[in-house]
C-alpha cells in the first residue's frame, strides 16, 4: 500500500506541476511591429492591454523609442501629434517574451502611427526611424 500511495502522490504532484505550467506561461502576442531602420530594434503593439514591447538585439548601448501619433478614432495621420517613449533597459533578445514593455490607456477602436527608433544616453539617433506602422486598439 505505501507503495501505490507513492506513485498516486508523484502523479498527483507532477499533473498538478504541468497544470500550473500550461496556465502561467503566456506568450507575447504582436499584432502589428516595426524595425528601427538599422534593424538594431523594434517595436510591437498588442492591441489586448494597448501594450508596446521593445526588443533590443544590438549589444550597441543604445536604447529603442517608439514614437507614435495621439490615437484617434478619426483617420490617423503621420502628420498628427505626436508622443514618444524610450525603452533603456538594454539587451533582450529576439524573443517577444523577453521584450521591455510599455502599457498605454487607448481609446477602443482609436488608431495610430507607430515606428521605431534609437535613442543614444537619452538623445534620439537622427535617421534611425524605421518605417510608419498603422494599429488600432481592440474593442
């Protein structure tokens, strides 16, 4: 008997481990993203929680800015206003998961511009934007 009651707890134990496992682990979901135009980083937007995530692959010293246009719930412009915010936190990787994130408050259905840049101890990296990216908050 003590044996069987070993094996049921080790099962109980390790389904109990896969469980917590499986349900902790989220991945990272990008909806729309741009490349800095050296490709050193990029930015993505996750239109669930209006969440920015950074990646800096360049082991450069720089940091990675996203720039992008006041959310309208009109037809966005690259010419509207704009706002910006830097990720320093140095190297992540390549992986989503890994990514400096910045949660924002969007508007539902609201649209944008984004795209990324470089920022080097604070100051913005001329010609290092990467291409306008359109995204839309979820609704």
């Amino acid at each position: 008997m003590p044996k069987l009651r070993r094996i049921v707890v080790t099962a109980l134990a390790a389904s109990a481990l896969t469980v917590a496992t499986a349900t902790s682990a989220q991945a990272a979901t990008i909806d729309d993203y741009t490349n800095t135009a050296d490709v050193c980083g990029s930015v993505g937007f996750s239109r669930y929680g209006d969440v920015f995530r950074f990646l800096d692959v360049c082991t450069d010293g720089r940091g990675v800015r996203v720039q992008a246009t006041n959310p309208t719930t009109g037809v966005p412009s690259t010419s509207d206003a704009k706002w910006h915010h830097d990720y320093t936190g140095g190297y992540t990787g390549y992986d989503w998961n890994n990514a400096g994130v910045y949660n924002t408050d969007i508007d539902e259905d609201a649209c944008f511009y984004f795209r990324a840049g470089l920022v080097d101890n604070g100051d913005f990296v001329d010609d290092s934007y990467g291409s306008w990216r359109q995204a839309c908050a979820s609704n």
